[in-house]
C-alpha cells in the first residue's frame, strides 16, 4: 500500500486493492508473489477487486456517462469517491469505453495533472 496518500479515494481504493490480495491471494507465498511473470497478473487481479468492491460496475453503468467528460467523471467521482482513473478503468474492462476513449481520457488526466489520483 502506498503510503502518505493525500487523496481520500486513492486510499480507499489502495485499501481495497489490499483488500484483494488478503481475500485472494493469502494462500501465495511472498516470493511467489514479487515474481515478475505473476506480478503484474496479481496486481491485476487486486486492482479489479478493488473497482468492483468500492464501485460494482451492475450499479455504475447506469452512471457512467457515454462519452468522457470530465465535469460528469468528477461528479461520479464525489458520488462514489473513487478517482475518475477508477472509474474510467472500471468502463473500459466492462467495454462501455474503447480502446482509443480509454487511451484519450488517460493523456487527458495527464495533460491536466490527474494521472496519479
């Protein structure tokens, strides 16, 4: 977990995100879980866990806008408060968001200085 976090809802999110590796991941030896070929794939995994427990996407697809719009990202982002990252991340592995939307809306967030949050 990522200490010192300004932002309540990336520590909501990184608490949730640990969150998963204790629910599914307690049986994994630590070293098995700092190899690099599993890595990314466990991180994955707690990463999905943490978006679907904090915002499960059967209520928040009702939500979420069609096209990326930052005003209405930062809406549901106070209304579920989870980073706009979240929840853009969360349309694009349900496929509400394309490749290129999702591509686009992550320069975005980096333009702006969002891409950390």
């Amino acid at each position: 977990m990522n200490s010192l976090q300004d932002d309540p809802a990336r520590m909501r999110f990184d608490l949730a995100h640990e969150l998963g590796h204790l629910v599914m991941h307690r049986e994994l030896e630590l070293d098995q879980r700092s190899r690099g070929h599993s890595l990314d794939l466990i991180e994955s995994m707690a990463h999905g866990f943490a978006a679907e427990f904090l915002a499960p996407w059967e209520v928040l697809k009702n939500e979420v806008p069609s096209i990326v719009n930052l005003d209405k990202l930062g809406r549901l982002r106070s209304r579920w408060r989870i980073s706009m990252q979240a929840i853009v991340k969360q349309m694009h592995a349900n496929g509400a968001l394309s490749d290129a939307a999702y591509t686009n809306a992550f320069r975005r967030f980096s333009s702006l200085g969002y891409r950390r949050g």
